[in-house]
C-alpha cells in the first residue's frame, strides 16, 4: 500500500531533513515538507515544499486534511501526533520517539502540565539541543516504521 511520509518543517532540525532525504531517496517514496515558508528540497519528483499561511496550526492543519492511514508523520508537536494517531497514521518525533495509541494520551498529559508550568513560571526552557544521539534514535526509529508498513 503507497504512503506519504509528511514533515511538520517549521522547526525541523537540519540533521533530521537530511536524514529523511536519504530515507525517502532508498525506498522511494513520497515525502512532503509542510511550513509556513518554502523549504530548499531536492530536485526530485518524490519531494514537495507545501507552504502555508503564516497562522497558528496552519501546517497541522494541512497535513490533518490530507493525512491518509499508514503515511507517517514526523513532527514535534504532540497534539498534532494525538490526531496522527486518531486518523490511523504513525508519528514519530524529530528525537526517534514513536507515539502511539498506548503512549499519546500520557505525553500529551505530560505536554499539558509542562506548559502549564513553564506559564506559571514554575519551571524554565525547554528541550535540550538535539545530539548526534538523537539522531541515530530517529534514524533506528523511522527505518523501523518504514520497514513495517511496506
């Protein structure tokens, strides 16, 4: 069955764009990079830069619409995973972890209550950098996703 492998780019980290390309380029498959400004893609026919108004959720939004069961959707942003999941498709996030149905509604949860705190100036920062480790986990995930739905 043919699938999409969509990018929630907005804040994509280099290293993972590059990463998906040689994915994408090995299995030939459709890739579309969705952000609010164009994203430098090769020059192949698998890839699209999708540019979307500069509005809140807008790339979310498009990928939701579009979205079919089984394409794979690599973003950071958990609500949007929490959809992914809900229309029958896979997330995975730029660090290589894998939501699902058992774990979307405790991230989430987790989500929520950071924000809440950062808000209430509780806590401070955010994420920390993205590592070579990282990489490699996204890397070992999104193979592992890509293998299965085949």
């Amino acid at each position: 069955m043919p699938y999409t492998l969509w990018l929630d780019a907005d804040a994509l980290p280099k290293l993972v764009k590059e990463a998906v390309i040689k994915h994408v380029l090995r299995r030939n498959i459709n890739c579309y990079f969705v952000a609010n400004q164009y994203i430098n893609i090769p020059n192949n026919q698998l890839f699209k830069s999708i540019v979307v108004e500069n509005l809140p959720d807008a790339a979310d939004l498009y990928i939701i619409d579009h979205l079919q069961v089984n394409d794979v959707v690599v973003t950071a942003d958990i609500p949007l995973a929490a959809k992914v999941i809900e229309l029958q498709a896979i997330s995975i996030n730029p660090r290589g972890k894998i939501y699902n149905k058992s774990n979307i509604n405790s991230i989430l949860a987790m989500r929520n209550l950071m924000t809440d705190l950062r808000n209430d100036g509780i806590i401070q920062g955010g994420p920390s950098s993205y590592s070579s480790k990282d990489l490699i986990t996204f890397n070992n995930s999104l193979d592992k996703i890509l293998q299965s739905i085949k």
